[in-house]
C-alpha cells in the first residue's frame, strides 16, 4: 500500500459519503421524494417522483460503490452524470462561484470523480481484492462517456422545460 493508495481511499470515501448525503437528503431531508419530485419537475424533467426516486437510488448507490471501491469508474460516471444534469439544470446560469448558486462545486466533484475514473481505485478497494480494476485512459473514459451519456439520454427523453414567457 502506497500513499497514492491512501490518497484514492480518502478521495473515495469523501466523495461518496458526500452523494450518500445527498441521496438521503433527496429522500428523507427536507420535502422528501414529493418535494425534491416537485423541484425535478420545476426544473422541466417530466414525471417528477420518477426523477427523485432514479437521483436518491443514483447517489446513494454511486456514494457506496465509491466508498467501498466497487465497479470504481461505472460509479465515477454516475457522480459525473449527477454533477453534470446539476450543472445544466440549476447552477449554469447563476454563474462559477457557489455563493451564487454557481457551479463551481458540481464541477469540482465532476472532476474528482474523473480522476478517480483515471487513476483507480487503489489497493484499499474491492475492485484491486477482485482484480477487475480498470485504470488509466479506460477507466477515466468510462466515467466520462458513460456519465456524459447518461446525461444525453436522460435529458432527451424527460427534459421538457416551460416555454420562455413572453414579455
């Protein structure tokens, strides 16, 4: 084990039980699935309480597989997917920084994941114990273009925003 093996282990499990958090917030923190069903759908994702429930199970899910360093860039891609729709349907127009409402944390958890796609698991994972890590250029395209996919599909198929109101 190597400090580059303690440094992934702590990128993991930081960035997964931060979308564990977020998943469980999602589900039982604030308006639960109905209210986080309603803001999906004020974001124009049709069939609202579909698209809470696919985010609690996505985060949650993704959020434990990283922690445990399991199917590592599959899991990578689901942060990206998250971080991304995020992105695209809430903080682009509000601009980088957080404080605004920005994207500038989406994007840092977006690329973490990738780095976690690109360089692996480490030695401290169930991926390196099984021996189905998958590293290098594989590993971070498969967390990018499954999570950039994801996004594409999701959004073609439920995102119908409101028509622009005319002034």
């Amino acid at each position: 084990m190597t400090v580059v093996d303690v440094g992934l282990f702590l990128l993991r499990l930081v960035v997964g039980a931060t979308m564990i958090a977020h998943g469980v917030n999602h589900w039982i923190g604030g308006g639960k699935i109905a209210g986080t069903g309603r803001w999906f759908a004020s974001l124009g994702l049709r069939n609202g309480p579909l698209q809470a429930w696919l985010s609690v199970i996505t985060e949650i899910g993704a959020g434990a597989l990283l922690v445990v360093g399991l199917l590592t860039p599959l899991a990578a891609a689901a942060v990206i997917s998250v971080m991304l729709v995020a992105a695209l349907l809430v903080h682009r127009k509000n601009g980088f920084f957080i404080m605004k409402d920005g994207w500038e944390y989406v994007l840092v958890l977006s690329v973490v994941s990738l780095v976690i796609g690109l360089l692996g698991p480490g030695w401290l994972s169930i991926d390196h114990a099984a021996g189905i890590e998958i590293v290098g250029w594989a590993g971070g395209g498969i967390a990018l273009i499954v999570g950039v996919l994801a996004v594409a599909g999701l959004l073609a198929v439920f995102y119908r925003p409101a028509p622009a109101k005319a002034e």
